[in-house]
C-alpha cells in the first residue's frame, strides 16, 4: 500500500509559501522547545506555576477516580507484577522473615527508647502534621519521579516540607498550588536526603535513581559497612526532613554502598502527611535539597 | 489507504468532529497519566506520543506539520518531564515523518510498526537525556522496559486510531 500522499507538495505557488512558513513555524517550535526544557532543568521554577494550574485542572477527576473504586492503579501493577513475579515473590519472602524478626526487635528498642528519653526529658513531642492529604498521581510514564498530591497553600502546605505515609518518607513538597502540591518523591533523582542506620547510627546519604530503588553511600567510612537488611530513617541533619522518619531497607550491596527499597511506595491512592520542615521554627529557610555540599551536611 | 472522499470536499467545511476527534483524542491520551497509576517506576507508556504517531501514520493530512508544538506542550504540563522536551520532539518525529513519506512510498503494517517503535525509542531515550536522568547506561535500563511495552502497545493504538477515524468519518 501506498502512503497517502497529502497533497501538500503541489506546485501552486501559494500552497508552497504556506508549507514554507508550516516548516518555519516547526522548526522555531524544537528549538524553543529544546531550549525550555535544557532551562527547566537549571531552573524548575519557571514553569512552576503554569504545571500547578495543570495539575489544579486535572486534579479532580483523579479525585473522583481515588474516590470511586481505585481500579485504575491495577493495571499497571499487575503487568509490573507479571514482569518480575518469580524474582519479587522470592524477594518477599525473604523481606517477610527479616520484617519479622525486625518488628520483635524493634517492639523491645522502642520501649527501651522511651524509658532513656523519660530519663533524659529530651521528648520532642510529637510533631503536628500540616495536613493529610491523598496522593493522586504520579510521573507514571517519565523518567523524574513527581507525585501529585490533595493538599495545597490553603491547607498551609509550603514548598520545602516533608511528605511521609504510615510506613516511611515520600517526598518533599515543591510546588505548591490553591489545592495541590507536587512532590519530589526521594527516588527522583536530583533528591538527597540525609539518612542514619538504625542500629547505630551510621551517617548515611540516600538519593534516588529514578527508578523504584535507592542509591545508599556510607558519608565517611572506609570499605563497604553496608549489610543487607539495615534500616534506614532520616538524620534531620540539613534541617528539612523530619528527624527518625523510615526511609528504607538495604536490599543489595554495591561496590560503594547499597540499593536500599523504599518503605513507602508511593503509589496511588495511599494516604500521606505533610510534616513541618524539622527546623520550621529558625529564622533562615532550609537550602533546598539538592545543592548542599554532601560532606558538610552531616553536620553531628 | 483509498480516499473515500475526493480531495476538493475534504478540504472545505469539515464538520467541527471531524476536525476534532484527533487532536481531542491525544490530548486525552496524555492527560490518562494524571489519572491514580500506581507506578513506582518509569512503566507507563508515552500514550499522548503513541496516540499521535498512530493518527500520522494512519492519515498523514489531518494535521499541519507544527502540530507537535501544542500538543507536546500538553504532554509537557501533566507528564513532569521538562517542559518543552515533548513540544522539540514530537515536532521532531512529525518532521521525521513528513522525511520517510517521501522516500519509503510502499508501505505494509510492519513497516509502520517498526518505523513507529523506532520513533518510541528515539523519543524516549531523548527525553530521558534532557530530563538528566543519569548516564547511558542507567537511561538505557531506564527506558527499556517502558520501551518493550510501548511497542507492544503500539498495534492496539494504531487500532484506536483507525476505531476513532471511522467513528468522525460516520457522521
């Protein structure tokens, strides 16, 4: 079969400025378009706002979809599943053992934790959470991994604050709007949060990959300290995230450090709370994440 | 693809649905990805692109050759790439296209197949490039499987396509 020819290569002379000008008009929009993304990426404000007055727009049927019966969040999930089931069945198991042992652990530190701080009347508190909010979507089909979620500026929801679910760290908050905020979740990326080791507080650097796992790197430590299964909650230190929130567990050792899968995965339709920045009550606003010096951020 | 309409009464007056339903139609399929999808990693496919690629090669006039400037700026705004990756590139790959009319004349369905796998994996490896997702080798472990199934898909896009011309044609 023949491509259609369209017609437009005819020899009238009117019909030729008209291409013409349809080329010219082509071609200025890659180069404006190459140009704007290599300047989003130096500078992701500047599109914020018109992203958010998108995200405004689009967020009420993911609202009404989250409200209904959730089915949509399944059919990615199965074909994932399908894609790796041999491998993440085996992999679960193994999580499962370790998650139990960990929990019997974790159930007799706990209250040993508590009885040191009674002891040492160092309670923080609990921390007053800005806002629940639903998590609409995600950045399902780009490499950079952004959420979207149900709380914005009227909820007093910021830019630069933490974003966790019931089982561990999610983000951080980047553009705020009327109604919504997008987040950055900690597998993008261009996002660092400080971390320690929970058994001993091994100061530790976790960034995303932009995929589902974790990168993970010892700050200062000679060889690999890194085993498998260690969990790993945020340091506070850098003033954003919210001191002891669980990030991870260990899942693979690298020559240099660890994958580590996220406790919380952010998918669909889970319910996240946006906390306070862990120095909201300083004067100075926290740098944001990704440009701090990763030595001098560990700062204890 | 044999015209069933002569050349002269398409291009007067279309009806507002004729005009309408491609453009609407990739527009929806971009905005699918605000919808709750659970992925945790980069598995959804380009459907705003895999939507576009399967109008152009289904019917090469329905669309001014700038086409991919607005559209792409859509997909832009609700896929959280850079905006203005999808608005270079689909015009790019609507460029490309015009290019390969021209010069592969005869055509079967795995041609269109494959030419249109090759502009997903073009497509999607520059975008991750400009969105610096790392080096080549975590891009390419990136994409691939988001590639893998893009292709797959690609028949029953083609397929939507073809359900929704025959839908605006019966009028």
């Amino acid at each position: 079969m023949a491509s259609p020819n369209d017609g437009r290569h005819s020899y009238a002379r009117r019909a030729q400025y008209g291409a013409f000008a349809a080329y010219l008009v082509a071609i200025v929009g890659i180069i404006t378009g190459l140009m704007a993304a290599i300047i989003w990426v130096v500078d992701p404000v500047g599109f914020a706002n018109l992203r958010i007055l998108v995200a405004e727009a689009t967020a009420p049927v993911a609202r009404t979809v989250n409200a209904g019966t959730g089915a949509a969040g399944g059919i990615d999930d199965s074909i994932a599943a399908w894609w790796r089931a041999g491998s993440q069945n085996q992999a679960l198991r193994e999580d499962l053992t370790r998650a139990r042992r960990m929990v019997i652990h974790a159930h007799g530190l706990e209250a040993e934790n508590a009885e040191l701080r009674r002891l040492l009347a160092l309670t923080r508190g609990d921390i007053r959470p800005i806002a629940t909010a639903q998590l609409l979507s995600t950045s399902a089909n780009s490499t950079r991994r952004y959420a979207i979620i149900d709380a914005g500026y009227g909820d007093g929801v910021r830019s630069g604050q933490p974003v966790r679910s019931a089982d561990g760290l999610i983000g951080r908050t980047l553009e705020v709007g009327p109604n919504v905020a997008r987040v950055l979740l900690i597998t993008d990326q261009q996002n660092v949060v400080p971390a320690r080791r929970a058994r001993d507080g091994l100061a530790l650097l976790v960034s995303g990959r932009g995929d589902e796992l974790l990168d993970v790197r010892a700050l200062n430590a000679a060889g690999n300290p890194l085993k498998i299964g260690d969990v790993l909650h945020s340091s506070g230190s850098g003033g954003l995230y919210q001191p002891r929130t669980p990030i991870g567990i260990i899942i693979r050792l690298t020559s240099e450090g660890g994958l580590a899968r996220p406790l919380a995965d952010p998918g669909s339709n889970i319910g996240v709370i946006v906390e306070p920045a862990a120095n909201a009550g300083l004067d100075e606003p926290p740098p944001p994440v990704e440009q701090r010096d990763p030595i001098s951020e560990d700062g204890n | 693809m044999a015209r069933l309409l002569p050349a002269e009464e398409t291009l007067i007056a279309l009806p507002v649905k004729m005009r309408l339903v491609p453009t609407l139609s990739v527009l929806v399929a971009s905005a699918l990805v605000t919808l709750p999808f659970d992925a945790a990693f980069p598995m959804l496919p380009p459907l705003g692109f895999m939507m576009l690629i399967s109008w152009r090669m289904l019917r090469a006039d329905i669309w001014p050759i700038w086409i991919g400037i607005p559209l792409g700026l859509f997909d832009d705004l609700v896929s959280g790439q850079p905006v203005g990756s999808a608005v270079a590139l689909w015009t790019v790959a609507m460029l490309a296209m015009e290019a390969i009319d021209r010069r592969i004349v005869w055509r079967d369905f795995g041609i269109d197949w494959l030419l249109a796998a090759t502009a997903l994996f073009v497509y999607l490896l520059a975008g991750a490039l400009l969105a610096r997702a790392g080096d080549m080798m975590q891009i390419l472990q990136l994409i691939f499987p988001q590639l893998a199934w893009s292709a797959m898909l690609l028949p029953p896009a083609m397929r939507v396509a073809a359900m929704l011309d025959g839908w605006r044609r019966r009028l």
